[in-house]
C-alpha cells in the first residue's frame, strides 16, 4: 500500500510541470548557438520564485523558434541565434511593471 501512495506522489509532482515549461527548457537546451543565454534567462525567472515571471519567460522561449528580422544582406537572422539573457530580462521587467502600472492590469 505505501509503494502505491509513493507511485501516486511520484506522478503527481511529475504532472505539476507543465507542457508549455518542458518545451521552453528544450527548445532553449537545444539551441547551438545560443544556449547558454537561453538557458540562463529561464533559470533567473525559475529561481526567483515568480511564478508569473516564470510563465512569461517560459512563453517567449516557446514561441521564439522561427522568429527572425532581416539584415542588409537579405540574410534572416533568428531571434533565437542572437538574443542575449540581459536583454530578455530587462524586457520582461519592463513589461510586468508597464502592466503594474497600468489601469487596465487589474481588471
């Protein structure tokens, strides 16, 4: 009986990860250019105990792949290949306190 219960504990911490969050972590550790930078950025959001930053974090990871701007050249260059931590975090900060700051956050 206490094998079950430790089965049934096991699986429900497993479940609290959410797919969204598994995706971000692997699309950030399998980038070759970038990973480092990527891989940092989400764990300053994962290690500061903000779960709404966290989510954010884990959102624009997740819909970065395939995102790029054009050079002078005509060359793509992916979001993914070049963005720095410093500068996503510094993003994210900016946003959360825009939305704090706005009358329209709370509703």
């Amino acid at each position: 009986m206490k094998t079950i219960y430790t089965v049934f504990l096991l699986l429900l911490l497993l479940s609290c990860t959410s797919s969204s969050e598994k995706l971000a972590w692997e699309i950030a550790n399998n980038s070759q250019t970038n990973k480092k930078e990527l891989t940092r950025f989400l764990e300053h959001y994962k290690t500061n105990k903000d779960k709404d930053k966290y989510k954010a974090a884990c959102f624009l990871i997740e819909n970065m792949p395939n995102k790029y701007s054009i050079n002078g050249k005509e060359q793509k260059i992916y979001d993914i290949d070049i963005v720095k931590a410093d500068s996503l975090i510094k993003s994210l900060e900016h946003s959360f306190f825009l939305k704090e700051k706005s009358p329209y956050g709370s509703v």
